[in-house]
C-alpha cells in the first residue's frame, strides 16, 4: 500500500525512481571511500592517480550498476525473483569483468562478452587511474560507457515502473 499512496502525491515516477538510486548511490559510494581509506591507512596501499577521479568512477559506475538493478526490480513482482534474477546476471558478470581473474589469455568471443559489462568498464577505470595514473582523457571511453548504461537504466526503470 505504500507505493499507492505514494501515487497520490504529485511525485512523478522519475522523480521517485531517482531518490531512490540517490539514496543508493549515496550508499555506495561512502562505502567505498571507507574501504579506500581503510586500504589506505591500515595496508598502505599507495595510489598513483587523482583520488578525485577515482571517486568519479565510483559515482559512474555505482550509478550504472544501480540504474541496472533498478530496472529489473522495477519489471519483478516479487523480491526473491528479483534477487534471484540479479544474481544471475552478478555472478558471470563477477567472472568474466576481471574481478577475479585476467582475461587477457582467454578467447576473443569472450572479452567481447566482458567489453559489454559495466563492471569490466569501472575495474579497467579505476586500475588504469590507481596503478598507471590514467587521466580523464585516457578513461573516457570506459565512462561513457558506464553514462550510456546509467541512463539506459534509469529509461528502463522509468518506463518498467508501476506503481
């Protein structure tokens, strides 16, 4: 009942949707400094990069992964099939992003496969930003593709989403 009261309130359903990936991405993204600043104290991890643009892969690539979930949440009617639905589509994503594991001895189909993932374009960001010291210019693909799937969620979420 609350998303029908909700409904009568002149929130639109865009407006909705982004508080919530707002509230998410708020989440996520203070979660992640805490782990980078914990790296950073606790094992002296030293970082190459700008942190400044590191953080704007954080907010990219939370906000596509977000605008993702939400668009398949918003299609589900039920909870446990939407959480079974996104760890099916998490768990090879985690595979073949490079998380884990390189890619670069496996077949091409395969990375063409990963070159689709938003995780594959947030991991090879923010490596090339810490290890190599990329700038803005040198990771600008991989943002752009992490924007296309942002608002490509957020559309779906939008237009998937019922009240």
């Amino acid at each position: 009942g609350y998303l029908r009261r909700l409904k009568a309130t002149p929130l639109t359903k865009f407006e909705f949707l982004i508080a919530q990936v707002i509230s998410r991405l708020l989440v996520t993204v203070v979660a992640s400094c805490i782990v980078f600043a914990g790296t950073h104290l606790l094992l002296d991890y030293k970082m190459v990069g700008s942190p400044g643009l590191l953080l704007l892969i954080a907010l990219l690539g939370g906000l596509s992964m977000i605008t993702v979930g939400l668009a398949i949440a918003c299609r589900t009617e039920s909870k446990e099939f939407a959480d079974g639905l996104l760890n099916s589509i998490t768990f090879p994503m985690l595979l073949l992003s490079g998380v884990w594991f390189s890619l670069d001895g496996s077949p091409a189909w395969v990375q063409g496969v990963a070159q689709i993932l938003p995780l594959t374009h947030i991991l090879q960001a923010a490596r090339a930003v810490m290890l190599d010291n990329a700038g803005l210019l040198d990771i600008s693909l991989n943002l752009a593709v992490l924007v296309g799937f942002s608002v490509v969620g957020m559309l779906l979420s939008t237009r998937l989403f019922k009240w």
